[in-house]
C-alpha cells in the first residue's frame, strides 16, 4: 500500500482588517514565501478587507474573508469565528494583535491544535504600551495561545517583563525584507507613473504609511514647512512625498496648502509600486508615535536611503541606536526638522548607507524570516 501524501499544513491568518499596513505586508510574505506543498492558507479579517491590496496575495487557492465586526467588544462575533474555525479545520491559528488575541479562546474552542500570536506593535490608545487594561487582556488570552512572536526587541521585553510569559513561548522574528525588489537607484531607472519630482532638480523627502494618528504624518509635514521657511541655500529644491490613505490626508494637505508649499507635495495614496517609489526618494522619514519593527523602514534600508526615524519602539534597534540612521525625540517637530537639514545639507559625517543596505541583506532578509515562520508553523 502506497503512504498517504502529507497534506499542507493549513493556517488562518486573523488580523483586524486586511489593507495596506505592515502587519499584513507580513501576511502577503507568509501566503506568498512560505512553500506551497508545505502550507495552505486562509486569511480572515474581523472588519474589511481592500480587494486591491487582497490582489498582493499571488498565491492561488488562497481564501480572504471579511467579517465585518461592527465597532465595541468582540464577544457578539465569537460564534461566527468559532463556526467559522470549525468549518476551516486549521492546523494553525496565527493571530496578529490584540483584536485578533480576543479570538484566541475560539480557537481553542474549536479544536486548532496550534495557536501562535504576533505581536506587531500598539496603536494610538496605547502607543507604549503602558495601558494596564491591554495588559491584563493580554495576560488572561495568553493561556489560550501556545506561542508567541514578536517583531522587535521593546515587545519582546514587553511581553517577558510585563505579561508575565516564559521566554521559552516568546520568539523575536523582525520583519522581513525582500532585498532584491528593495534595491537603489541605478542608472536607467525609471520614475513611478505620475511621480511630480525628478532626481536632477529636487530632493525629495518622504514617507510611506498608513495615514492615521498612530504614524503622525503631519510632524513630517510640519517639520519639512519649517525647514523650507527658513529658507536655507537652494531650499528651492526640497520636495514631500507622503505615500498611503488614511484620515490624516486631509491636515496634512492642509498644512502644506497653509504654509503655501501645496506644489511641492505629492499625496498620491496607496501604491502598489512601493520599491519604485522608495527608490525616487532621497531621504526615508519615519514620524510614528509608536512602532515595532516597521517593513517600510527596512525597506528604506534595502533601497539605500539616508534614515530618520523617531526614537520609538523598534526603530533606535533598527537604526543601532543612530549608527543607522538619525533618531529624534518623538512629536518633536523642531528636531526633525534640524535632522532633516542635517541630512540635505550633509552636515558632519552621515551614516554609510552602503554599509545599510549590507546589514539589510545580511540580517533582515526574507528568506531568514520565512525559515523562521516555517519552523514555528510546523510545530
């Protein structure tokens, strides 16, 4: 008699939403990266999910559902996940923050016979992770996971020091980095469809990111009008590139349009062209009021970018504690505009952005990640 062929393993992958972001950037590499004859996937979102985002996923058979969980406690869709998980059959459930942490004992309920949990950073209500009702949530849903994943080494910390786990449940993977399509500039490049600046006239700084509180694009703004205002030699050249959606497009437009700088500011969205649009700038900015280890900051990296970044969360690791990049104070917006001349005007000595992207290929590479996830998936 023939051996049965082993099946996949099948995970489902429970985020908030499924749109543009970090975390689910992490998502699209796993569906994408991880070897098919090894693992199936089905990706599950308790609110909504951008189809043309969905469209990253080139993976076939690959199963995205929207939820859509109203606003308020998570309790009233409990059923719909647990009968949901039933009919699935996972072999993993890989939740991602702590909306996706409350379904956990679902899970559980329903027989997955591993569960890990991903933490990828705090939002705006909790931006250091000091809300001690998190935290408690976090320390009751623990017995309901098995293992845990961070992205950064403040989480990391976080959850040994401050939930309580044993550091033989918790396991630090940053985010990958895919250094080939992440790449500089090289001769013969092309500029993105509809990009305004060009390489011999402007320099261009930027930012790409969801537009919501959490990421505080408007300190960019605020930090880059001051620059200009002040009217340093060839200010003419200064250019704003902020790269996503999200609420706060509205004031950081209106910040530009006030300061009379609107012409110097592309908001184009979200893109789907993101390594071109990266490789068009010449300075990567990260203005977050909290992070964990950010994708679009490491991608920065890989393209070669001078870096500045607030010093918060997994960002001074990144940046090996200004080695990497510049650091500067959080939502402070005269710093960032004193680190943004800084850079333009190269100032002193500047980090090597060679020796960057080297540390970007030798240790934040994709394919390290994936083998990480591949092991902690298999059991």
């Amino acid at each position: 008699m023939l051996p049965t062929p082993r099946q996949p393993v099948h995970i489902v992958h429970l985020v908030y939403r499924f749109a543009a972001g970090g975390l689910e950037n992490v998502i699209v590499q796993l569906v994408n990266g991880l070897s098919p004859d090894r693992f199936s996937h089905t990706v599950v979102a308790l609110t909504t999910v951008d189809a043309d985002f969905a469209k990253r996923i080139n993976r076939s058979g690959v199963q995205v559902i929207a939820l859509h969980k109203p606003p308020g406690q998570p309790f009233k869709l409990y059923p719909a996940v647990y009968k949901l998980l039933r009919q699935l059959k996972p072999d993993v459930f890989h939740s991602c923050n702590i909306a996706a942490l409350e379904f956990a004992p679902m899970a559980a309920l329903a027989g997955v016979p591993l569960r890990i949990h991903a933490e990828h950073g705090w939002d705006v209500a909790d931006p250091d992770g000091s809300n001690r009702h998190y935290q408690r949530l976090r320390r009751f849903y623990q017995r309901f996971v098995h293992q845990f994943v961070t992205v950064s080494e403040q989480l990391h910390s976080y959850l040994l020091q401050r939930i309580g786990l044993p550091a033989s449940r918790v396991h630090l993977i940053p985010n990958g980095v895919d250094t080939q399509r992440f790449r500089p500039w090289q001769a013969g490049d092309t500029l993105p469809p509809g990009y305004p600046f060009n390489k011999q006239d402007h320099w261009v700084v930027g930012t790409v990111g969801r537009l919501e509180p959490i990421k505080n694009q408007p300190l960019l703004a605020r930090a880059f009008v001051r620059l200009v205002e002040n009217q340093p030699p060839g200010a003419d050249r200064l250019r704003l590139a902020i790269v996503g959606v999200g609420p706060l497009a509205t004031e950081v437009r209106q910040i530009m349009q006030d300061a009379g700088l609107l012409d110097r500011l592309w908001l184009p969205g979200v893109r789907a062209d993101v390594p071109e649009v990266l490789r068009a700038l010449d300075c990567f900015v990260l203005p977050s009021l909290s992070e964990g280890t950010s994708c679009t900051l490491q991608e920065a990296m890989a393209s070669g970018l001078h870096l500045v970044t607030t010093d918060v969360g997994g960002n001074p690791q990144l940046l090996a504690h200004g080695q990497r990049g510049l650091l500067v104070p959080n939502d402070d917006e005269l710093a960032l505009s004193h680190a943004l001349r800084h850079v333009w005007q190269a100032k002193g000595a500047l980090p090597d952005i060679e020796a960057n992207r080297m540390h970007a290929i030798q240790n934040l590479g994709l394919a390290t990640v994936l083998e990480r996830y591949q092991q902690l998936f298999s059991g």
